[in-house]
C-alpha cells in the first residue's frame, strides 16, 4: 500500500505539473492567435484522446507519464503547400519574435503563478508550525560562540522577521549559501520584552554541511518540552521498573537532561544497560533503576522502556491576510527560484556536488512522503517542484523552452533568425546535455535508494 500511495502521490503531482505548464503555453498560443493542434498529458504513443473546439483540438493521454506538449501549427514539423490561407496566418513560425517569446515563456511562467497560488493560499489558511524558542546550544559550535544559550526566542534575521521554524530555516538558508553572517534578533527569557542582537558566523559551515541538517551544524534547534512521561505501555520496562505517567525524568546516572529529546536518545543509546532514572513525582523527588530493552529496527539495535515521551516543540498557526499573504507568496517563489540557481552555479563551479540533483524516484518519494503528512506537506511539496520546474525549464539550454528563448531574444536583437544548421547542432547538444543530467539523476536516485 505504501508503494501504491507513492505511485498515486507522485502521478497526482506530475499531472498538476504538467497540465499547469502546458495550460501556460496553450493559453497564450491561443491568444496570440497561433492555431493549437493537439495537447497532450505524456509522452509518446496516444492512448486516449478527444477533439474539442472550433480548431477541434485533439486533447490526448499519452502512455509515458513524464512530461506533456503543445503541438501547434509549424511549418518545421509540417507539410503546409495545401493550407487555406486563413490558417497560414495561424502558423507558429509565421508569428512576430515577441509573440513567440510569449508563448514559449508562458509554461515556465504558469509554473511560478501555481506555487505563488500555492503559497499564498496556504499562508491565508495559516499552517501550523514550530516556533523559533531554541533547544540548549552545545558549546564549540558557531552559535555559541555567538552568545546563544538555548530557551531564546528568535525574532528577526538581518531585520526580517521569522515567527516560524521553516522561515528561520529558509533565511539562514539563504545567508549560508553567500557565507553572510547571520544578525539574530532573540528574546531572552532571562529579560522578557527586551530583544538582543545577536551575530552568527556561517562560514564555519562547509559544501557539505549544506547537503544535511546545517542549522545543527551550527548549534540551533528546536526546543523540545521536558521529559515528563505520557502513557506506559502494560508489561513493559518502564512499567516494570515502576515509572508512572506524569513523572518528569530530570536526570539519567546523574547527568542532568536538556528535555525530553535527550532522554528518549539517551534510552535508544542503551539497549539492555540499566540506567538510574531521577525525577520528580507528585513534587517529591525518585531515583528508579530501569533496564531498556533490546530492539532490533531496520538493522540497528535500540533500547526501549515501553513509555511515552512527548516531543511535539511549541507550534503556533502562521496566518496571514490575503494581501499580505499573496506578497509573502511572490517573495517566496522569487527567493527559491534565485537559490536555486545559485546552487546550480555552485554545482557546476564544484562547489557543491553534483548528488544533489534529483530524479523522478526521489521526487517520488518525497511525493509519497508529504502526502502522508498531510495535504498543507503535499501541496508545500507541489509548490517547490513547480518552481524548480520552472527555473530548470528556463535553462538556456536547446530544446529547453529557455533554449528557445535564447534564440529568439538573439532574432529580436539581431533582425535574423537563428541559422537551420546551427540550431540542429544546438539541438543535439541540448539533448546530450539532458540525457547526461538525467543519468546523474537517475544514479544518484538508485545510491540514495540502495543507501
């Protein structure tokens, strides 16, 4: 079942994809009067397909999934000698250089229209999320240094405000990819209603640490609720050692614990060791000796006691009004659309690697992944991949739409079409481009997946 969630996930994307950037391309073909033969959902060969429409357009389903196209009246792809003249003046190629302009770049352009859509439709709604409080920062690490100690609220970087943890995530995002040192506006709890200011280096962080969890890398993490106990499972060890709901564990063999995260850590580290468990219980203070047991998960050896711990950090819902929300979509899709570019520049320079290009099983995956979580992860996921569509689609690269807009930008500069020759030879070099990133795609995929 998980496989099939996945599968239908993936496809339900892939077909909102899709027939957004090629609605783009028809669209705009029909405005600019270009007559539109056939739009097709997938690749290949027909399997379905009805005509609609005075030009009785053939509407198809194709039998390769990834992908669609918008074939319109071409006189490179057909034999026009006995075409009335009324369609003729319909013919793509017969069209002024902007009105092609504007037809190619409307699919990549529908693409950023969906996620700002997307965006702002979920920042009205409001998500619910983590706040910024901060976890205890482990010392040597950039954070640190800086000053912070854990239980802060962070409140603004560089002068912009973050109220959730994705935003704080995205913007320090953003400053480690320019290695800019990040100024955190934070509310102490020690001085509640004042705000500090508060710089962390971030050129301590490394091309690798960018492909992980950099925000730990550099000491900050989510607050996480203390370690009081929630249900205890009947006949397990924890029950067994005499532990309760309610209970909050305050230290284990002595060492104080940083919240409940610790603990549940603590216990997995310690399959079949016992631990001496101290807490406090109806405001007197116990010390339980409790045995975790031995649990083999994904061929790995944890520990387990049987006990609930809770670990949800504090969430608020982040709503916006509709105004407000519609910019904060269009700043969004543009700040992901130039980091995206930004880590295809840093790629292509070797300062990134290159297992950070993804294919189709991994799009899949996280496909299925989000449509479990639920529909807000769902449709955040569908936001993000429409606008990598989007950038990768607008890659000056032939057979690319940002490939035909190259040329087309030189005919406006230049008064003259690009020459038959020299475009076939752009166009084979497009393809071997393609096909050599989606096998880099493809590889990095199956390692991910056998990893």
């Amino acid at each position: 079942m998980t496989l099939l969630h996945t599968v239908v996930a993936f496809l339900a994307a892939l077909a909102v994809l899709v027939v957004v950037h090629e609605l783009g391309h028809y669209w705009v073909a029909r405005w600019c009067g270009v007559k539109v033969l056939r739009f097709s959902v997938g690749m290949g060969r027909i399997i379905w397909s009805r005509r609609y429409g005075p030009d009785q357009t053939e509407w198809a389903l194709s039998i390769l999934p990834l992908g669609g196209y918008v074939k319109m009246l071409d006189a490179r792809e057909q034999d026009l000698s006995s075409m009335p003249a009324s369609d003729l003046a319909r013919e793509f190629t017969r069209q002024p250089v902007l009105k092609r302009i504007a037809i190619v770049a409307a699919g990549p352009l529908a693409n950023f229209l969906l996620a700002i859509a997307v965006f702002a439709g979920l920042y009205s709604y409001g998500i619910p999320e983590p706040n910024t409080r901060l976890r205890a920062v482990p010392e040597q690490t950039a954070a640190h240094q800086a000053g912070l100690r854990g239980g802060e609220l962070i409140t603004s970087v560089n002068g912009e405000p973050v109220r959730i943890w994705s935003d704080l995530r995205w913007k320090m995002m953003q400053l480690a990819v320019d290695k800019t040192p990040a100024t955190l506006g934070i509310e102490n709890p020690a001085a509640p209603g004042r705000d500090d200011l508060l710089t962390v280096r971030l050129d301590s962080l490394s091309t690798s640490d960018l492909e992980g969890d950099f925000l730990a890398k550099l000491g900050l993490d989510l607050a996480r609720p203390k370690a009081v106990l929630g249900k205890i499972v009947p006949d397990g060890p924890a029950m067994q050692a005499g532990l309760r709901e309610g209970d909050d564990i305050r230290a284990v063999d002595g060492r104080p614990l940083v919240d409940g995260l610790a603990f549940v850590e603590l216990v997995r580290a310690s399959p079949g060791k016992t631990l001496q468990v101290s807490g406090v219980r109806d405001g007197q203070p116990f010390t339980i000796s409790v045995t975790p047991e031995a649990v083999t998960k994904n061929d790995q050896t944890i520990g387990r006691i049987k006990a609930e711990v809770p670990l949800t950090p504090e969430m608020i819902v982040a709503s916006e009004a509709p105004l407000a929300a519609l910019g904060k979509a269009v700043r969004k899709t543009w700040d992901t659309s130039v980091l995206t570019l930004k880590m295809l520049g840093r790629m292509i320079v070797g300062e990134l690697s290159w297992k950070n290009i993804t294919g189709p099983i991994t799009i899949a995956d996280y496909a299925g992944q989000t449509a479990r979580i639920g529909m807000i992860s769902y449709l955040t996921f569908i936001a993000f991949i429409s606008i990598s569509l989007g950038v990768m689609n607008l890659l000056p690269i032939p057979v690319l739409d940002g490939g035909l807009l190259l040329y087309y930008s030189l005919e406006l500069l230049t008064g003259r079409a690009i020459p038959e020759r020299i475009g076939e030879m752009a166009q084979r070099a497009g393809v071997g481009i393609l096909m050599t990133l989606m096998a880099v795609a493809v590889f990095n995929d199956i390692v991910r997946l056998m990893s």
